[in-house]
C-alpha cells in the first residue's frame, strides 16, 4: 500500500477526553478497530498491549477504537477487566470509521508513521511478527 495521509480525526477516550491524531505526530500509532464481541479482537488485544509495552518508551502509541455498535458500558467493563494499558476510544456515531474509508469486518489496523502517513492496513488478526519488524524500521525513521 502506498503511505496516505492519516484522516484529521478526534477521539474521545472513555473517561471523555478528547485528542487529535494530529497530536500523536511524531509518534508511530497503531489504530485498532475492535469489538466485544469479536473473538479474534478480543484474542489480539493482549498481544496488543504486549507491544506498546515493547515499544511504548521508542514513541509508539495505540489507539483502540470500540466499534459504533459496542454499547458503552460494555466497551469500559471489558477494558477494566483485562485491564489494559492502551488508550481505548469510543467511535460512537461510527464517524472515525468512515474517516479511516470504512471497515469491511473487525479487526482492522492501521500503522500510522511518524509524520502522520498511514504505512499499512491490516484486515484481520494481527500477526505480530511482521508487526514488530515494521513497528522496528517506522520507529527508526525520522519525523
């Protein structure tokens, strides 16, 4: 895939923060579309949160994206219980979706480089492998 410019999208975080992607700039940012209720999301989140703890301190951030569909309540509840470190957002009106070119299916991924060109599209599970080495060149990169 040809690096694109990453949309100019918000997020809203569940305790209701609100941030920019523009705001990640200089980081590598994956951004992960998930669901409860999807078992290979909820099988990658862990190796997930592996991987920004790997790469976190070399400025690498996560975004965790719950689907339009995923109530609220449910999206904290699941996060709380697998506690994990990754920023969760809520894409209630699905709009950060339709920013991104829409999602045939979650899992989908999006590896953002450090000035802000989407570098890859994963559909699908995560394999972590390729994962790292790419997150390993990006991260090397400058801005």
């Amino acid at each position: 895939m040809a690096p694109r410019a990453a949309p100019a999208v918000e997020f809203r975080t569940l305790k209701g923060e609100a941030f920019d992607l523009a705001s990640l700039r200089g980081k590598v940012v994956l951004v992960n579309f998930w669901a409860t209720t999807c078992e290979p999301c909820v099988r990658e989140l862990p190796g997930i949160a592996q991987t920004w703890k790997r790469f976190g301190a070399q400025g690498f951030e996560v975004v965790a994206v719950a689907m339009s569909y995923d109530p609220p309540n449910r999206v904290v509840e699941f996060s709380e219980k697998l506690a994990l470190p990754l920023t969760i957002s809520l894409d209630l009106k699905g709009e950060i979706e339709k920013q991104f070119g829409g999602l045939q299916f979650v899992p989908t991924s999006f590896i953002i480089d450090r000035r802000g060109n989407i570098v890859r599209r994963i559909d699908g599970e995560i394999q972590f492998g390729p994962l790292h080495s790419l997150l390993e060149e990006k991260l090397k990169e400058p801005e």
